[in-house]
C-alpha cells in the first residue's frame, strides 16, 4: 500500500461518517431542532463557520478523520430548559424517531446510490476462478496440505491430462477417490517435480481440498438491472452482515469482527484495485455502517431507538438517569471491543 491509497482510505471511511452524520443534522434541522455543532474531524478547530441566523457552528479540525454533530438536549449529562422548544428532549417522539433513524437511513441510501452510479459506469460485480488453475486456499489436514501445495501454486497437469481451469481440475480428480494420482504444479514461474496426491471422497466425488483463487470483475448490465441493484444489494449485504453475526455468536469467537485499522487497510487495497473495486467496498461499508448503529446496543442510535419503543409502547418516557448510565455503560463497552479489535488488527 502507498501513502495515496491509506489517504484514499481515510477519505472515504471520513465520507460515510460524514453521510451519517449529515442525515441526522438534516432531519434535525427539518424538525427545528438547535443544532449547535457540525463538526468534520477531531481537535483543534482549523476553521469555523457559523452563518448568520444559523445556531450551527460548522467546524473542519485538526484530525480530519470522522464527523459528529452535537444536537441541543441529547447529551442525558446537559442540563436542559423544559420551555426549551428547540432541544431534542421537548420534541415530539415522531421527530426525535426519525432524527435518530435518519443518520443509518442516509448510509442506506448513500449505498443505493453509489450502487447504482457504479452499475452504470462500471458494471455490477461478479467473482470468476482464475485461469490457470491457481490455488487460492488450501484446507488443513487434507490430501494437499500432507502433500505441500501453497496458496498461489499452478496446477498445471493431473493424471497426464493438463488443466486449464478448476473445472478441469475437477472433472480430472472427483473418479479418482483412493488412487493416487499424479499432479504437476508450478510454484514462482517453475515446474517442480511431479507430486502424487491420493483424492479423498466428499459428497460422492474425489477431492484434494483446494479453492480456486478467484478475482471481482465487473460486468456491464442495462439501466434497469442498475435500478434493481440499487435498491436490492444493499439489502442483501444486510442479510449477510446478520448471517455473519449469528456464526460469530453459534461459534463464540470474534475472529469476523475487523476494527478501524482493519477496515483501514481493506479499503486502501481496494483503492490500489481500481476506481471500481473501490466504489464497491465503500458500498459495503456504508451498509455496514448503517446496519450497525442499528443495532439495540446501548450508545448506538438502535440502543436509542429502543427506548424511544418503549416510550412508543407505554406512552411515557422512560428514567432519564437510567438510559444516561445505560448508555454510558455502552460506550464503553463499545470503547473496549474497539480497543481489542484493533490491537488485533495491528499485532496480526
């Protein structure tokens, strides 16, 4: 990764906080709430702008990285005037819902619309094998691993007969469960000496336990498939964000979760990908984003959102000093889940 692609990063994880922040300062102000901050970055202001008749001060800081908004009221540690009509807490529930909703809403819709600005650019994306058979993962405790393949070996030849791609690959080897049979592999641009891997059966066919090493390309697709995409694909990463939190749960591990660094450094591969690569990745995360302060923690906008349920449910607010310590309690919770992912990220 080169400087330009880590600022490529910044900028674009700086976008989508700033997208979820704007949707929150919006819908505030629709409603007349006293925003009294919009603040790009961290630190040291380096420049404030307040407009006339404006009660926002709009801030760039010295750590441009990251945005927040500061709406009158909703600090539960500030002091608050009950005749107030322009704080958060004297308005009504439907407002303070969809002030609250409104900062994952624009993440959604920001993904729907880089969606749809890509297909028709660039086309949607699509994973294919990589030709020629090139080895993208190698199962422990398998025919291969036993027999030393490495990720990003060539299988050049099987069984006498020379493979092109995976599907040769396979046809060759899924009759020849219990015999051995002989492979040739290319490792760094040179043929080693022929290996002999014995396929073991899975699923009624011979297998040796490799992936192939497979590539995003994007493919062209008419203006009605883009509109489609758009609105369906943003909805199907959700699906596969909480299809990836239950396997977290069901194994009790956190090795999917993936910190600021870790995020970091995915999205600056993507940038030294291609413009394409990069688009889609920021896709994927505005989701993410958006799906996770959705989620009912405490100090996210979902954990928010569920006691403004309650007060839906039971028509009266819930104990002001309890959701504070609620949430404050979630905060660092989240701080310290934060900590250890990135020192995981770092270390690892």
């Amino acid at each position: 990764m080169n400087p330009l692609d880590i600022l490529w990063a910044i900028l674009g994880i700086s976008v989508l906080v700033v997208v979820h922040e704007t949707g929150h300062y919006l819908v505030a102000r629709a409603f007349k709430m006293r925003v009294t901050r919009y603040s790009i970055g961290f630190g040291p202001a380096l420049f404030r702008y307040k407009p006339k008749d404006s009660p926002t001060t709009f801030q760039i800081c010295a750590i441009p990285f990251l945005a927040y908004v500061q709406i009158a009221g909703m600090n539960p540690h500030e002091e608050v005037d009950p005749n107030d009509p322009a704080i958060y807490p004297n308005k009504g529930l439907f407002a303070r819902i969809a002030t609250i909703a409104a900062g994952p809403f624009a993440n959604y819709l920001a993904a729907m619309l880089l969606v749809f600005g890509l297909a028709v650019s660039a086309g949607l994306p699509q994973r294919r094998t990589v030709e020629p058979m090139t080895v993208g993962q190698v199962y422990a405790e398998t025919p291969a691993a036993e027999a030393g393949l490495l990720v990003g070996d060539v299988i050049v030849e099987a069984d006498g007969r020379p493979v092109r791609n995976v599907e040769d690959l396979i046809e060759i080897t899924k009759p020849r469960a219990g015999q051995p049979t002989t492979y040739v592999v290319e490792r760094d641009g040179e043929r080693l000496e022929p290996i002999t891997i014995t396929p073991v059966e899975q699923g009624g066919r011979g297998v040796i336990g490799v992936v192939a090493e497979d590539e995003e390309i994007f493919v062209p697709v008419t203006l009605g498939q883009a509109a489609e995409a758009a609105v369906v694909l943003p909805f199907r990463a959700t699906a596969a964000q909480v299809v990836g939190i239950w396997q977290m749960i069901e194994k009790g591990d956190s090795e999917g979760l993936t910190g600021p660094v870790g995020i970091g450094k995915i999205v600056a591969e993507s940038a030294a990908n291609g413009a394409a690569t990069f688009v889609w990745i920021l896709v994927i995360l505005s989701v993410a984003l958006g799906f996770f302060n959705l989620l009912p923690l405490p100090a996210l906008d979902g954990g928010r959102l569920v006691f403004l349920g309650y007060e839906l449910v039971t028509r009266r607010r819930p104990n002001e000093r309890f959701e504070a310590v609620v949430h404050t309690v979630g905060i660092l919770f989240l701080l310290g889940i934060l900590v250890l992912v990135t020192f995981r990220d770092i270390v690892g």
